[in-house]
C-alpha cells in the first residue's frame, strides 16, 4: 500500500482529542454540535467530489481500472457511499469520521511547498476564543499539516476544512458529472460524449444552429467532443485515483494511457493512398 492509503489506518493521538466533539487537553469544551450544524461546510468543501469520485468508483469495477480492494481499502476509512447521498453520508458516517476537521482556529498554507519541502502555515484566532482551546486546535491543525502532501487531501484528509487547490470544487465536480451523464447513457447511445457535451452546453460559442452550414456543423461539434472528452477523461482520472487513495488528481495512470506511435511526415503520394474516409481526420470517442 502507498503511504496515502496507510494513512488511513492512522490513530488518533493527544493532538488530535480536539474538534466538534468538544473534547480539549485542558477540560474546557466547545459547544457540541451536530451534522445538521455541519452540513452547509461540508457541502462546500473537497468532501463533495471526493464522495462522488468514489460512489461512481462501482462503476469502473467491472472495467477492472479499479481494484476491489483498494476501493475498500480507502472505503474503510472514509466510509460506505453506495446508497447515499453526500447529506445522508454526512448524516450517518462523514460527521463522525471527520467533523473534527473543523475548528474554530482557520489556517492558510500553500497548498505545494518549495522544492527544500519546506512551508509555512497562517493561523487565523479569534480573541473571544480562550487561549487554551485556541491553542489545542493550532497544535492539532499542525500535526495534521506535518502528514500533508503537496497538493493532496488525501494524505491529510482531516485537513478538508482548510484545504483548496488549483482545482476548485466546481470544476471537480464538473469532471464528474461529464463522467456520470456518458456513463448513465443508455448502451447503444451512438456519439455519447457528443451528446453530452450537447446537452450540457459545455462551449456556448460552438452551439449547433439549425441553419448552420455542413462544415460549420463539423467544425463545432468536433470542438464540442474535443472538450468534453478531455473533461470525460479527467473525471475518470479522478474517479481511478480516488479509489486507489490519491485524491483530488485528475492525471490517468500510466497503466491505461495508451502510447502512441511516433508520427512521420507524410507526402502526398502516402496522403493519396488513404482511403477517403481516413483523410477526413475522424476520431473514434465514446
């Protein structure tokens, strides 16, 4: 297993008895609060891909790009997905599992640290927060920050509360509803990736007009299928290294990126040998 999925067998210490559950060194205590209290955090924030990214994980079983069990390897730590929404996960496990990630202390650091490893972490304290608490929260947000690595939730997951990244939310979750929609299609669906990007409207300039003519239908829908299959491809990127603990990235494994022939330069009597349909540049997607 890689370092990122053994952290997921990590124990709490005395730095981390802190957190929404009340629970401080000195005896002091928060208010405790609840999942109902939590949700609208929660729902913000990298959970919300994360728990997508592994309930869509299924899916790719069968396609064997995902191991059985790695899935519930990294399951096992953030929890069952399957028959869940995010609010009823949060509800019934998330809470639980990491609810200690939010303090009342906020804290900034970059999310890539310099080449020497090294980086520096902000601390954000209230003055009507006593000094005690303010004080067990920072040590516990610095434990956690010390497992952090660059760029990667997963290595530190209760860190999601602070954690942000070039990939937003939004576009996350952009990857992954392109991934859902094609995969949700019915089997025999010609040109899925097409018609989702269609659907979704993904390139507003390249909508296709009733009046358009054949090479200008041509020209936009290949830009549609262009784009769509790159965020396609990132979603199952995403959904591949969730499930093998590595989350948010959107970079396919090497395994199941096909290599490509070196290209050659071509003349015109090679181009007049083609058959027709091969000049015309088609690409198969699915």
């Amino acid at each position: 297993m890689s370092q990122q999925l053994d952290l997921w067998g990590m124990r709490l210490g005395p730095a981390d008895a802190v957190g929404v559950h009340g629970v401080l060194f000195s005896g002091a205590a928060l208010p405790v609060v609840t999942p109902s209290d939590t949700i609208k955090a929660a729902a913000n924030s990298y959970l919300v891909p994360w728990f997508e990214a592994l309930a869509l994980a299924s899916v790719y079983k069968a396609e064997r790009s995902i191991a059985s069990g790695q899935l519930a390897h990294v399951l096992s730590g953030f929890g069952a997905v399957d028959g869940h929404s995010f609010a009823s996960w949060w509800s019934d496990q998330g809470f639980v599992r990491f609810g200690q990630g939010i303090t009342d202390v906020e804290i900034t650091y970059p999310t890539k640290r310099l080449a020497s490893g090294q980086g520096s972490a902000h601390f954000k304290v209230s003055l009507e927060l006593p000094a005690d608490i303010a004080q067990a929260q920072m040590l516990f947000l610095v434990e956690h920050l010390r497992r952090f690595q660059s760029g990667q939730l997963s290595s530190s997951p209760m860190l999601w509360h602070s954690f942000k990244c070039a990939l937003t939310v939004q576009r996350l979750c952009l990857y992954l509803r392109i991934l859902r929609a094609v995969v949700d299609l019915p089997e025999d669906t010609q040109h899925k990736i097409l018609t989702v990007g269609q659907e979704l409207n993904l390139v507003p300039k390249q909508r296709v007009g009733t009046y358009d003519l054949a090479g200008d239908r041509a020209d936009k829908q290949k830009a549609i299928v262009h784009l769509t299959y790159d965020y396609f491809q990132k979603g199952r990127a995403l959904v591949i290294n969730a499930a093998r603990g590595d989350f948010p990235n959107v970079t396919m494994p090497k395994e199941f990126v096909k290599a490509r022939r070196p290209s050659r330069k071509l003349t015109a009597k090679h181009y007049e040998r083609w058959p027709l349909r091969a000049r015309m540049n088609c690409y198969t997607y699915p």
